[in-house]
C-alpha cells in the first residue's frame, strides 16, 4: 500500500511564504521540513513550534477538525499528557488551497516499532480515561473509525484474504469473531481514532524506562465507540504492559474483543505498507494478537 502521492507540494519556501503574508511574527524563526506522511507535512518552526498543513484534499477537513476540537480535549487531557493544539490558525492563500495550523513541538519520539512498557502503558490509560466522555452531537463524524465493526468487514476480509499479510486465515478469525459481537451500545465517546505507535510519543526516563511524553496526530478525532483506541494494547504495548493496560482502563470483555478486532484490521492495513518501519510494527502487532 503506497503512500498516496502529494496533491500539493510544501516546501520551506510555500511555508515562509504563508508565514509572512499571516504570521509575520514567526516567519523568520528557522524552518524544516521533518515528516512528509499520508495526510500532513510536518514543518518544524524554530525550538517550540511546528506548522501542520495538509498535502492532499481528503486531509484538509481533518485538520479544520483539529482547529475546532482539539483546544478543548488539551484542556481535558493536560493532567496526563500534551497534545499538539494549534495556537495559530491559517487560511488558504498563495495558491495553497487549504486550512492549515501551528501548533506546538511536542517533546519525545515516537514508539514506532519498540514495544512500549508497563509505564507506557499507565500513561497511554490515563490518557483514555480523561479522552472517553461522551461527546457532543456535532462531534466531527468519521465513517471508517469508531464505527461497528460490521461494517468494516468487507474491508478487511479483502485485505486478509492476501499472502502479503502474515498469518492473515488466523487474523480473519479473530476478525470475524470480534464483528459477530453485539454493536458498541453506549452514548458515543471522544476518542483519538488512530492511536497506534507512530502517534504515540515517548521519553526515557532516568532510569531508562519510556514513559508516555505526548500523543499526537488527531486527523480522524471522531466520536463512537471507544474499542477503536484500545486496540493500542497489541499495537503499542508489550504483553505485560497489556495486562497492566488492561486492568486501568474501563472495559468489559465485549469491549476488550471489539478492541482486538480493531487491531487485526490496523495491523493489517500497516502490514501493506511500502514503509518498513509500519510493516515491522504490523508483524509485531500480529504476534502480540494471536500469541499473546
């Protein structure tokens, strides 16, 4: 699976420019361009800032998602762990044809295809209690996330019934056993959508040990049922940090095998990559659902 190509071309120079005609305050703060990922380019902005700015049309109402909700889920949040809420706003211009925003550089790196631990695991926990509040009736809508799982399977089921995915029969039963569960009943809860290692950032401490620093990246923020981020436990976390995972958050086991489901259909999806680092998460991830 390709990394969509770019609809729009953002280099230091459109971003400067941008800076300058709406910001001028920060334009001459260094610039450098440090991800070029599926929706958005990341654009570091001198020691505290970076700028956001979507690289393809189907990523821009996401980010006018973040512009609008993100203020106060940071607000909600805060006691646990910083999120990237913009602190400017920009506006179409200069040919670049979408919203786009500043918001703060975040400290730590992300799990990527480490296995986060115990720690990890509390903070990832908090996290989730402060996000899962119901969420009000205008809360951004996100037709393939948070959703029942039912209604993914004709997705997934064709992504598993491929030899690029390893172990994909064993996968599709857990699939098919998670979407057979009754639908996520409750009232529709914040949640991240898209929780996976390379959203979640970390630091060591002194000892050595990652602790949570910073969660990042809340393009597909939407409001359903909350299976969708624990599914993190077999993406991010290591098996004791699971179980560490498992006895904090709030979640019977209906919910608990939602969240497994949810994970058969990330992991899949990164193990097409063409990244190698999203394909070794994915291998990981796999393990940690059939053999944990």
């Amino acid at each position: 699976m390709a990394t969509p190509a770019a609809e729009v071309d953002v280099d230091v120079p459109l971003v400067r420019a941008l800076l300058r005609d709406q910001h001028p305050d920060l334009a001459d703060l260094p610039l450098e361009v440090v991800a070029n990922g599926w929706d958005n380019v990341i654009v570091r902005l001198g020691d505290l800032l970076a700028v956001r700015l979507p690289r393809r049309a189907a990523a821009a109402a996401l980010i006018e998602h973040e512009q609008r909700w993100l203020p106060g889920i940071a607000q909600r949040v805060a006691a646990v762990v910083p999120v990237p809420d913009p602190v400017r706003t920009g506006r179409p211009a200069l040919g670049y044809p979408w919203s786009w925003s500043v918001v703060r550089w975040l400290p730590g790196a992300p799990v990527g295809d480490r296995a986060g631990g115990v720690h990890v695991a509390e903070g990832l926990a908090a996290f989730l209690g402060l996000l899962h509040v119901p969420a009000p009736a205008d809360a951004p809508v996100n037709p393939v996330r948070a959703v029942p799982l039912a209604t993914r399977s004709e997705a997934v089921l064709t992504r598993l019934d491929s030899d690029d995915v390893p172990r994909a029969r064993e996968l599709a039963a857990v699939w098919r056993a998670a979407a057979a569960l009754p639908a996520y009943a409750g009232p529709p809860v914040w949640v991240h959508g898209d929780l996976h290692p390379f959203n979640v950032l970390v630091d060591a401490s002194p000892s050595g040990d990652l602790r949570l620093s910073a969660v990042v990246d809340f393009g597909d923020v939407t409001a359903g049922d909350p299976a969708v981020d624990l599914a993190t436990a077999w993406l991010t976390l290591d098996r004791e940090a699971r179980g560490t995972f498992r006895g904090l958050v709030t979640a019977d086991d209906d919910t608990w095998e939602r969240a497994r489901g949810w994970a058969v259909s990330i992991a899949s999806a990164l193990s097409l990559s063409d990244d190698r680092t999203f394909r070794a998460v994915a291998h990981r991830a796999i393990d940690e659902l059939l053999d944990g």
